[in-house]
C-alpha cells in the first residue's frame, strides 16, 4: 500500500514537474532556474534534463500516461 502511494506522488509531481515546464516555457530565464531546482530532487534530474534539452514545449502530462489531480474540483 505504501509503495502504491509513492507511485501516485511520484506520477503527481512529475506531472507538476511537465505542467510548470510547459507554462515557463517562453520565458528560458524562469524556466532554467525552475529546472535547476528540479534536479536538485531526488529522482528528478533526468526529468529536468530531459525537459530542457527539448526543442518543443513538453506536451500536457496526459500524453506522457501522468494523470494530475492538482486542478480537479
């Protein structure tokens, strides 16, 4: 059970993680410090590398299977 509920935190976050990305994404300065605090993350940094070596914005967390709950009602 525990381990079901890190999954689902770890799936929240880095849903989080690509939705923050995707708003910083016109403003670089914002979004390079934004990531340089992500990779300090235990379990982030290639999440964080990957994000910004991308040339397009980073898709809706959907795409990628990440399921948010941040905004529902």
């Amino acid at each position: 059970m525990a381990a079901d509920d890190a999954v689902g935190e770890s799936e929240h976050i880095k849903a989080l993680i690509i939705s923050t990305a995707s708003a910083l994404w016109e403003d670089k300065d914002a979004l390079g410090t934004f990531l340089r605090v992500v990779r300090r993350s235990e379990g982030f940094a290639v999440l964080a590398d990957t994000l910004e070596q991308g040339s397009v914005r980073p898709a809706k967390p959907s795409l990628y299977g990440v399921r948010s709950t941040e905004f529902d009602s």
